[in-house]
C-alpha cells in the first residue's frame, strides 16, 4: 500500500473516530430559569396574550424516553436530520408549527417558504418570546442557533439569506416540530 492511500486512510479512521466520539457525547445542559414569559396563540393563529410560564426541564433520559430517536437527537443533542427528508420540507399546510417538546407555538405556516435548501424555512417566528437565538459554532462555523425558550429545544439555525424585507431565513428541523392544522 502507498504512503498516500496509507495517510489517506489513517486520516479517514481518525476524522470518523472523532466524529462518533463528538456525536456520542452529550452537550453541556444549559440552566434555564424557572419560568419564562412565552407568547400564546389560539387554535387560528391568533394572539392570546403574553403570559409566565414554567419551563419543562427533564432529565436526558427522560427525553430520550418521551421523544421518537430522531427528534431526541435533534433537539437535545443539536443534531441535523437529512436534507430533504424531513417531514415538513415541501408541506404546505395551513397552521401553527409547535415544539415538539413542549407544544409552544414557534412559526406559523404563513411565513413558511420553498428555500430550496431542504429544510422547512420561515421568514420569521410566531412570537420572538417563545424562541432564543443564540451564538453557535457548528464545526467551527459561527451562527445564530434557534431553541425553544420554553424546553430549551434545539430548532436549528437562523441565516441571513432570506427573501426580503428581513432577510432572514430560519432553517429548522422538522423533526423538532409538531403541525397543528388551523381551525377554521
């Protein structure tokens, strides 16, 4: 065997190494406070008010017991389901899209577009008090990561390539999301 094909594979074996152990590894949990003001909407969309509720703080296992493998690994592990496959992608129903942890309202569907990307976009949450955007590094990349104030859900990411007149695109999983159609 070459040197090359030698290096080549030590490198592969090496990169894959540090990837399982990454992915195995939990993140550090975040304190969340006691209670959080969160924004609630009724069954058509609309405003019901501002109010304080108590956070939902579980366990790992305790997720890893109520949430399907996928959504676990998505929201408490900030992992990425595949481009195109998730459920939400190409829908286009009509209504609220609601944490899958904690059913708090996050987007909803009038603000859903085709970004092409293979993630549900919106051009922006139902209420900015039910999500929190923060700093990321993902493989070193800075961004703006999406969770949910409430259960401190991991969404995914925000990105500031999105149609006007905010520019913004928030890309998220579906996996970390719920749809409730809209009542009419």
């Amino acid at each position: 065997m070459g040197y090359e094909r030698r290096v080549f594979l030590l490198m592969v074996l090496a990169g894959t190494g540090g990837y399982a152990f990454w992915k195995r590894s939990a993140p550090p949990a975040r304190s969340l406070p006691a209670t959080v003001r969160i924004a609630g909407f009724d069954g058509q969309g609309n405003p019901t008010g501002v109010a304080e509720v108590a956070t939902i703080q579980k366990s790992d296992d305790e997720w890893k017991r109520l949430l399907p493998a996928d959504s676990y690994s998505v929201t408490r592990h900030q992992d990425t389901e595949m481009a195109f496959l998730g459920r939400y992608h190409n829908f286009d129903g009509d209504g609220l899209y609601r944490c899958i942890g904690c059913a708090t309202a996050l987007f909803d569907s009038r603000a859903k577009y085709a970004s092409g990307t293979g993630w549900p976009a919106f051009t922006q949450p139902i209420a900015k008090e039910n999500v929190v955007e923060m700093p990321s590094a993902t493989f070193g990349i800075a961004g703006t990561e999406v969770r949910c104030r409430r259960c401190d859900a991991h969404l995914g990411h925000v990105f500031d390539d999105g149609p006007p007149p905010a520019g913004l695109r928030y890309c998220i999983n579906s996996v970390a999301l719920t749809f409730v159609p809209r009542m009419t």
